[in-house]
C-alpha cells in the first residue's frame, strides 16, 4: 500500500496541472468578467490542492498552514470581485 502513494499523488498533480491550465486558458480567452472570475477561483483552488498534494507527498505539515492561508484569501478575493461586478466599489461609504 506504501508504494501506491507515491503514485497517486503524481498523478493527482498531474490531473491539477491540467486542470490549472484549462483555468489559464479560460482566464485569458474568457469573453465575460464573470467567466474570468470563475477561472481565477477555479485556479486558486487547484493551487491550494496542489500544495496539499505536495505536502502529503513529502510528509510536511508547512505545506498544509500555506494552503490554508491561500483558500482563506482566495475566498476574501473571490469575495471582493464578485461585490466589485454587483456594485462596482468594494468598500462603501
């Protein structure tokens, strides 16, 4: 069971490497601000599961508190962009 880790978690970056630049590519060629949105969510997400997978790889507890941290701005970003396209300012007066 020990030798199948190693594997699966290669292949699970592997399967967020493409999932990332799929969400590249959306960013880039995204026709609507919504769309490009979603893409930078979509990015910060596998990110954060990349470096998890990093960290169950190499048996490093660092990488799990940094992952955290990026799920917790990814979400004050999404956050602020999503009340920056409803309202068109992110703090109000």
């Amino acid at each position: 069971m020990n030798a199948l880790l190693p594997l699966a978690v290669n292949f699970a970056l592997a399967c967020f490497a493409l999932s990332m630049l799929c969400a590249l590519i959306r960013l880039l060629r995204g026709p609507a601000a919504q769309d490009r949105i979603l893409a930078l969510d979509t990015l910060y997400i596998n990110g954060m599961l990349t470096i998890l997978m990093l960290g169950i790889g190499l048996g490093s507890a660092l990488y799990f508190d940094i992952a955290l941290l990026i799920a917790l701005f990814g979400f004050v970003g999404s956050t602020a962009m999503a009340k920056f396209l409803l309202r068109g300012e992110v703090i109000e007066p």
